[in-house]
C-alpha cells in the first residue's frame, strides 16, 4: 500500500511539473501567434505573462522588447518608450530597440531626449541612415517649435471624442457635411478589435447648421458600416460617389451583393437614399489574399449610377469589376 501511496504521489508531482513546464511554452507560444496575427493588443498580456516565467536573461530581454513592440504597434508611445528603455538595459541585442526608443520619445515631443538616442543608435549602427534622419528630424521640430507659426490649431470639440477620430473628407464645395472614421461608441459593431484594443471602426457623419455648429456626429448606415471596421471615406468632386476601406476580422469568403448607397439631392438638404445595383464578389481566401493589419481588406467604390461596377484593393493592387470583365490595375 505504501509503495502504490508513493508511485501515486510521485506521478502526481511529475504531472504538475509538466504541466508548469506547458503552460510556460504555451504563453511564449500563444503571444507568438498572436503577435503574428497583428493582434497586438491582446499580445501584450501573454508576453507579461511568459516573462513572469522565463529564466534565462536572453529569453527575457527578448519578451521586454517584443511588450515594447506590441505597445508601439498599438500606438501608445508612453508604454512604448517605458519597455524600450527597460529592453536596451536588459542589453536586447539589436540596435532597433534604440532606435524604437527614440521615436517614441520624439513622437511625444522629447526632442533633446529623442536626439540623444539617435545618436546611440547611429553608434551602434552607423551605416543606417535612420539615426541620421531621425536626428536631423529632432533638431528641425525643435526649431520649429521654438519659433512657430501664426496659424492656430483648435479642437473641434463638438466633433471629436476621446476616442480614435481620423481621416475625414468634406461632401461637396460647399463644406457643411463632414465624413470621418471614427472609434467611438455608438458604431455598427460592439465588440473589441484585438489588433489595438479599440473599437471596430465606423464612417461617422457631421453636419453643420446656418450658425456653424456641427451636428452630434452619427454612423452611417448598414449600408456602409458593418460589425467590422470601415473608415478613411472620399468623395468625388461632384459629392455623388464614396471611395472606403472595410476591413473584414475573418479570412473566408466574402460575398458581396446589392451593395451601395445614393446621396440625393433635395430642397432641405442631402439624405442617403438606399441605391441597390447587383454586384457579386466571391473572394477566396485560402487561394487570394488581401491583408492589411491582419484583417481581409479592400476598398469599395460606391458607384450611384445604374451600371454594375465595384473597384476593391490592398494598398497597391486593386481589382476592377465592371460588367463582368476582370482587369487588375
């Protein structure tokens, strides 16, 4: 009885250390793969979490830096500035920590601070031009904020929230309907991106009235805005087409059918009128990818006249549909 009480005990612990042994891999492992899937701010967590178990000096510098390299990709320069400085103690061996360490100071307006790590850097790696510029580029803000402009810059308060508010693009000449992306509650979607830890992106739109106050900001419709993230809109001269980015969070098929929207011009004003024109676009994912920041994207061309045509792309690369002939261009 003794011997089987002993036996038990012992594959017991054998089995806790084994599966302390896993759990260790599996938070390396785990924000590996999600630091590879851009989703960067859930990274952050699991690598604080395999550095509360790593041992060795090289595997924990390397895990400093890799937290630094979330934070920066997320754009939370403060967080990046603070595990940069604690990487390049730590002695990461690549001069890119430095590096990264003086953009984050410079991007907070740390010139003198900023300056000083490009030179590091430029020690470090002498034959990249990056400290170089990066050093000229502090000098230069200094400079230009020791001695500034007459024009003002002010918050346009009844538009902007505390949240992500970018890319805006007015609707016509005559400029008293404003279109911008923006992260803030009250978009189409309710879950979190995991790629910043924000919002999903939503087109919002602002009008202004005859005393030159805006409207309270509000998405567009189903029509444009989706679960996922849409934003970055431009119009046409004319005001009666919409070029916009939509991201999708899932690498599947995307169809695509009856899509668009109309602006239709009215004695009181504009007002979004639903325009259908039969589209279909099936993207196969696992033979065609488009990927920006992780996500399937590609930018739609709402077209408001009666004719089948629809313009999709990733940075460079766009398809064009019309009338059933396929050109990339």
């Amino acid at each position: 009885m003794r011997i089987l009480t002993k036996i038990t005990t012992a594959m017991a612990v054998a089995l806790l250390l084994s599966t302390g042994v896993k759990a260790q891999k599996n938070y390396s492992t785990e924000a590996a793969k999600a630091f590879a899937s851009m989703e960067y701010f859930n990274s952050i967590e699991l690598y604080k979490k395999a550095y509360e178990k790593a041992k060795k000096k090289e595997e924990k510098a390397k895990i400093i830096f890799m937290t630094a390299e979330c934070y920066r990709l997320i754009g939370d320069n403060k967080q990046a500035e603070q595990w940069y400085t604690k990487a390049v103690k730590a002695n990461y061996p690549d001069a890119v920590a430095i590096l990264h360490l003086a953009e984050a100071k410079k991007a907070q307006e740390k010139y003198n601070e900023a300056l000083i790590e490009y030179k590091n850097f430029q020690k470090a790696s002498p034959s990249d031009q990056k400290g170089k510029d990066g050093a000229k580029s502090c000098e230069l803000a200094q400079q230009w904020k020791d001695k500034p402009t007459r024009y003002k810059v002010e918050n346009m308060v009844q538009i902007n929230s505390k949240d992500p508010d970018f890319a805006p693009a007015y609707a016509d000449k005559k400029f008293n309907k404003l279109y911008f992306t923006s992260m803030r509650p009250g978009g189409t979607g309710s879950s979190e991106d995991p790629t910043i830890g924000e919002n999903y992106s939503d087109i919002f739109q602002t009008s202004m009235d005859k005393n030159a106050k805006w409207s309270t900001p509000v998405s567009l419709d189903g029509l444009v805005n989706t679960k996922d993230n849409e934003g970055t809109p431009s119009l046409t001269k004319k005001g009666d087409m919409m070029f916009f980015t939509k991201c999708l969070t899932k690498a599947q098929k995307y169809h695509i059918t009856k899509y668009g929207f109309q602006l239709k011009k009215e004695q009181h004003g504009e007002k979004l009128k639903s325009f259908l024109f039969a589209i279909t676009i099936l993207l196969n994912m696992q033979h065609r990818q488009f990927r920006l920041m992780g996500q399937l994207c590609f930018s739609v061309r709402i077209c408001l006249e009666d004719k089948e045509e629809m313009i999709f792309g990733c940075r460079n690369m766009t398809k064009k549909i019309k009338n059933g002939q396929h050109q990339l261009t």
